[in-house]
C-alpha cells in the first residue's frame, strides 16, 4: 500500500500511525504541498479534493483519512481501532467526528496556517481568537479522557490517533519561540491540561510511535539542536 502525503501533515500522520500500530505494510510517497502537485489530474484522480493523505492499495485507491482509517480497520481486523463491541464502536466514532467536524477546522486556519505562512505577527488577532476557542475545546477534551488514560476503552483506538495528530502539530507550532510573545498559552499545556498531558505521553511511549515522527520535524528538531 502507497500513502500519498507530505511530512507534517497530521491527517496523513493518522493513516502511518494506524499503520505501524496494526502492522500493515506501507510505503510514503511524500510529495510537496504545492498547487501544482496538490491539484494535478494524475493526484485528483486519487484524491478529489487535492487533498492528503490519499492510498493506494492495488487498484484501489482512497481519500480521508477517516474513510481510510475505517477501510484498514476493516481490511486488517487484528488490533482493532473502532473497538470490539457496539458500544465502543459508537463511542470512538462519536470522538473522532466530533473532533474533525467542530474542532479541527478552528485549528488549522486560525492557529497553524497563519505560523506556518509566517503571518504570526500580522495575524496576531486571528492566532489569539483561535487559540482562544481551542483551550475551551481542549478543556472538555482534558475532562473526557477515559480512566485509563485513553481516550475510549482500555488502550490505543483511533480516536487517539485522530486527535493526538492534530493536536500535536497546535502544541509544537503555538510555543515557537516568534509566537510566546502572543501569550496563546500552549507553553503552559502540561499544567493546564494534566490529563490530556499524560495521555500525550502514552501515546508517545507506544512502541510503534518513533517511526511516524514527522521526518521534517525530525531534521528541524536536529538542526536546532545542532545551533544550540
């Protein structure tokens, strides 16, 4: 299986993580997020959106990752990720759609396009009214984590996987050193979401997590250690 992504993307990080958690073969087809690759015929025809991730399994081929993560739940039943009752299948899918339909819209235009853009200071208004409704979101969040540390049930499911994913890429990008000054308060998130920290780091201790580390982050991490 070939997934079509770009390094940092979380919706992609979603599909090689639930990859490595289900040991599912898989090669990275990374591609730059330009127009031009993005909106191409050879890439609508696999996504029509033009939009990552899309796989391709044989002839087959699929857009979103939601769609994605229940067909590979589906193909590849061992280490189930939608759960293994009813009710817990109802639980995790009522996580991951209210995160991806009333959440993570606010996240990306509103916190990480306009960091990653480098309209942080220009946009400084649109960064505060984001981070603003994401603390009220991530305060439910902290306050649903399930008794055992995991988001639904008693280990890792694909609502973890959904929402670690996107809520990384805020957590890194919000505490850059050219954004504390905004005081956005992501600096502070172990302390104001103790929860929701102690599940980051169970979701960092998996074993099958280190491969799936953005490979960009990864070289940027190393160069700013190296400067250091």
């Amino acid at each position: 299986m070939k997934i079509h992504m770009f390094s940092g993307s979380g919706f992609a990080w979603r599909i090689q993580l639930a990859c490595e958690l289900k040991g599912i073969p898989y090669e990275t087809a990374y591609m730059q997020p330009t127009p031009e690759n993005l909106k191409s015929a050879s890439f609508l025809e696999l996504s029509p959106r033009g939009r990552v991730p899309a796989i391709e399994s044989g002839a087959y081929t699929l857009s979103e990752s939601l769609a994605i993560l229940a067909y590979l739940d589906a193909k590849h039943p061992d280490r189930p990720l939608f759960g293994t009752t009813p009710e817990e299948t109802g639980r995790i899918w009522q996580k991951c759609l209210d995160f991806d339909l009333y959440v993570s819209g606010d996240f990306i235009p509103n916190l990480i396009a306009p960091i990653v853009q480098g309209r942080a200071t220009s946009d400084a208004d649109t960064l505060r009214n984001g981070a603003e409704i994401a603390h009220n979101e991530l305060e439910k969040l902290d306050a649903g984590v399930n008794a055992s540390g995991w988001m639904v049930g008693e280990g890792v499911s694909a609502a973890d996987v959904v929402l670690y994913t996107m809520i990384e890429p805020v957590i890194r990008f919000a505490t850059k050193p050219e954004v504390l000054p905004l005081g956005l308060d992501f600096d502070g998130f172990a302390n104001r979401y103790p929860k929701l920290q102690a599940w980051r780091e169970k979701v960092q201790s998996l074993p099958e997590y280190d491969v799936t580390y953005p490979t960009y982050w990864r070289e940027v991490d190393q160069q700013h250690a190296a400067a250091s």
